[in-house]
C-alpha cells in the first residue's frame, strides 16, 4: 500500500508519519517512509538547491523541472521496490505537491502539470493521500518556528518566505484538487491535537486495508 501525506508547512506531516508506521507496524505491516524532495541519493542533492533559501532566484519552471526529476528517480528507486517487496510504503509529499505549489501558488496550469506528474511516476499513484489542512497563518509560524529551533532556516526555509497569499493559493489549491480526487485524497483536520490527528488518520487507513487495498 502506497500512502502520500500533503499540506501546506507546518501541518504536522512528520509527526502523523512517525505515528502511523508505529501503529502499522504494530499490526504486523513492514513500513517504509520516505520524502520529497530528497527520498533518494540524487533527490537528496535536489533537495539542497530546492528548498535553500539562498535559491529565492530559481526560475518556475526550473523549479518544477527539479521537482519531477526528483519524483522519477524516487519512484524507480525507492517507492516501486518497497512496494514490489510487499512493503507499505509512507510518503511526505508526492505529485500532489506540484499541482498545489507550482499550479495554484506560481499560476502554472494544472492540467499540463498532472499530465506532466504522469510521466514522471510512471503510473504510480497513491493508494490513499491523507491531506492535512490547516490554517496558513498557523501552519506558517509552526514551520517558521521548526526551522529555526532546528538551524534550517537557510537550509530549508525556501518556501517559508513565500507570502501569506502564496500560501493561501496553495491550500485553496490542495482543497481543490482534494475534492477533484475524493476516492485518494482525504482532508483531515490539523488543528488539533496530535493524538486526535492520529486517531482519525488511523480509522482512515484501516478502514482502507480492511477493504483489501
């Protein structure tokens, strides 16, 4: 089973992660988890240029040109062995995260970017994307805040200097493209809690292995 979490920074993605591949594991299932940009050996080079606040002057469509580099070199990699091996595999972002940030927040057509998403997976979709959503205003600061308690600012904080309204355009985006998609995408609500986060992604998936997927 292939599972891509999404959302704007600051949702809490690592957390719920960490927390479903206990709660997988303990019901006997071997989990990979992985990311993007970075989830492979060349993705992780990637991952340097792409979110370092020192590349502000990346070009759009540079960017997004590295982010599907990123994807396809995972895909073959990482992701399809894992799954080929029986593995669940748990991913922090996946092709969604191009249509919200290159589509809806840079103003690129996002139809030509999922044709674009495509070709890059080879034909790998998720299984299940768990959406979580948030207050931008909120996701932000929590994000801010992470970086620079962990010395990323610089590193990592690309995307953290975007403006209130790209932001707001790439939640607006992910909603959109949520309910485009409702059998994969699911939005959950990531205000709360932790513990609470978890539990209602929790019933989400088992509810989706106890179908067979």
């Amino acid at each position: 089973m292939f599972i891509t979490f999404e959302g704007i920074e600051g949702t809490g993605k690592s957390t719920q992660i960490a927390l479903l591949k206990e709660r997988l594991e303990a019901l006997g299932k071997r989990v990979l988890v992985t990311l993007e940009p970075g989830g492979s050996r060349i993705g992780a080079e990637l991952r340097r240029v792409l979110l370092s606040l020192e590349n502000r002057d990346l070009a759009p469509q540079a960017e997004l040109f590295l982010y599907l580099a990123d994807r396809s070199q995972h895909v073959s990699q990482v992701i399809r062995p894992a799954l080929e091996a029986g593995m669940v595999v748990l991913s922090d972002r996946f092709a969604d995260s191009t249509v919200a940030y290159q589509a809806y927040g840079r103003g690129m057509d996002p139809e030509m970017l999922h044709e674009l998403n495509t070709i890059a997976v080879g034909g790998l979709w998720p299984d299940m994307t768990l959406l979580l959503d948030i207050d931008p205003e909120l996701g932000l600061r929590r994000a801010t805040e992470r970086n620079s308690r962990e010395g990323k600012t610089v590193a990592e904080g690309r995307f953290e200097a975007e403006s209130m309204a790209f932001h707001q355009r790439v939640r607006q985006g992910y909603l959109a493209w949520a309910a485009r998609f409702p059998e994969r995408m699911r939005v959950v609500e990531a205000s709360g809690t932790p513990e609470d986060i978890a539990s209602s992604i929790s019933a989400l998936v088992e509810s989706r292995l106890h179908a067979g997927v």
